[in-house]
C-alpha cells in the first residue's frame, strides 16, 4: 500500500525525461534560428555590398588599356590601346614571317 509520503519514481523519470527532451529541442531551435540570423547579417553586409573599390580598380584598369598616355616620357615609352597594340602585334609579325626564307625539308 503506498502512503502519501511515497515517490512516484516513474512518474518522476517520466517528467525528468520529458523536460530533458524539451529542453534540448528548445535548444536546438534556438540555434538553428541564430545560425539563419548570422547567415542573413553576413549575405546583408559582406556578399549583397558591391565592392566599389574593387569596381572603381578595374573600371580605371580598363580606361588605361583604351587610350594613349605616357609610360615613360624621359625615355619616350607610350602606351596604345590594347586593339591597336593587338593589331601592330599581328602585322609585324606577319611581316617578319614573309620576310623569313622558307624552310623546305628536301626529302630524298
């Protein structure tokens, strides 16, 4: 016969296991949500920012590799646009090729 001042152990376990399972799964929860957070911070402020200085770079890059300037002015090195350059390139090469004798194999 149980008396008043007897403990339910497996009430008690049931209740123990209980608030330990809730108290993981709220746990759990809790970190999923500030991982997501911390997830929207670094997309919000590192990767959606555009990288001006970077921009700003590769925009004044692309102006020098388009217009004519002095590289040096003492020794008289000018630099051309890239097309031209690319086009000077070809042409001199084209006429050091036709200017090269012919190497034939002569075969017996």
């Amino acid at each position: 016969m149980k008396s008043e001042s007897d403990i339910d152990l497996t009430f008690l376990l049931t209740i123990g296991v209980l608030s330990l399972l809730l108290l993981v799964e709220l746990i759990v929860g809790v970190q999923a949500v500030f991982y997501n957070s911390v997830g929207r911070e670094v997309q919000r402020k590192d990767i959606d920012q555009p990288w001006w200085e970077l921009k700003n770079l590769v925009d004044e890059q692309k102006a020098d590799m388009h217009a004519y300037h002095w590289v040096d002015q003492k020794k008289g090195i000018v630099a051309v646009p890239i097309d031209e350059a690319i086009d000077l390139f070809v042409r001199k090469q084209a006429a050091q090729a036709a200017s090269a004798p012919a190497d034939h194999d002569t075969g017996t």
